[in-house]
C-alpha cells in the first residue's frame, strides 16, 4: 500500500469513507497501488487500470480504458460527451458500494483481462469531430486562417474544435474563434501560452 494514498484519503474533505472502502475492494483485486495525478491510482504490470477520485456530488473508480468494458449492469458513466475511453463507477454513499461489491470486482478483473491482452479503443480521428459552423464561415472568409488551422497537429485542431464549440451561444463562438487567431497563427494549441 501507498503511504500517499493514505495521506490523502485522511485529508480527503469529502467521501472519505466512500474512498476508503473503494480502496479496500480495488486492493482485493491484485493490483498494485500508486499516486498518480493527485489521486489514488492501479495498476496491473505497470498499466493504469483504475483510479480513485471524488467530486462535489460523486466519488468514483475511473477506468482508464472503460469504454473497452461489458457493462451488463449499464452503470459505467461517460463523464462528458468527449470522454473516448474512460469511464466511471460514481457512488454517494458506502451502502451503494458495499451492495454492488462483486460487480465492481468483476468489471477490476475485466480491466486486468483486456489489458493482458492488449486491447485499446479506437479512437475518433480529426475528420470526425464537428466543426461549428462559425468556424466554417471563417474558412470561408478568411483562407489564411484555415490554411493555419490545416497547419496545426491533429491534437491542436481537436483541442479548437472541442473549445470552439463548447460554447453555447454563437457569439461566444465567434469571439473564441476570433481570439485564437494569432495562437493558431503560431502554431499553438488554444491553453497554450
């Protein structure tokens, strides 16, 4: 066991508890406990499996490579629309955990199964992600801005297309657009400084 990960679930200021006993069922499982992203992470031969972590409403066991998992229980959560891969067991309260004990083993043992075996989730391309249609009209009117954001890595342009059009309003899709200009101009990526 991790020295870290006891550390921080004592300072936890939510879903101690909670967190504890997660700790406790993954730890039955075989794997090897770490510290990593500010979080108590396992592993299986040195690969991620699942991560321990809490929010305002939630704490959850992140499966690294959730979206690979059977879920015959239909209770694995995508965290946002863009998440590709991970996906979530969320718990409120150590009933909910101690009831669903054995399913959470069997989707652990699952984890460790198609990591033995190499599986990974293909993943969306470039091409596949939408583009706003504000973005488009500024191809349109503006083709040194498209040639720059052609210019930009695959993961630069999915950054901008993600940034771009999480905006719920037109107008602050424009004005994100507009203030990208000279980032994509550079070749940056959006949070790049």
């Amino acid at each position: 066991m991790d020295k870290r990960v006891a550390v921080f679930l004592q300072g936890a200021p939510r879903w101690n508890e909670e967190m504890t006993l997660l700790r406790k069922i993954v730890m039955s499982c075989d794997l090897s406990e770490d510290f990593k992203w500010n979080h108590p992470c396992y592993t299986h031969d040195g690969k991620n499996i699942v991560l321990i972590h809490g929010f305002k409403a939630y704490c959850a066991l992140l499966f690294h490579k959730g979206a690979l998992l059977k879920d015959p229980e239909q209770l694995l959560v995508q965290q946002t629309k863009n998440s590709q891969i991970a996906r979530q067991l969320r718990f409120q309260h150590t009933k909910a955990i101690n009831k669903q004990q054995e399913i959470i083993k069997a989707y652990i043992k699952e984890a460790i199964r198609n990591e033995r075996q190499g599986k990974s989730v293909p993943l969306k391309t470039t091409s596949e992600y939408e583009v706003p249609n504000e973005l488009l009209q500024k191809f349109e009117a503006d083709p040194e801005y498209k040639k720059a954001f052609d210019q930009l890595t695959p993961g630069r342009q999915r950054g901008y297309l993600l940034y771009f059009g999480a905006a719920k309003q037109a107008n602050t899709r424009h004005a994100r657009i507009e203030k990208a200009t000279a980032k994509i101009e550079e070749g940056k990526g959006y949070n790049e400084r």
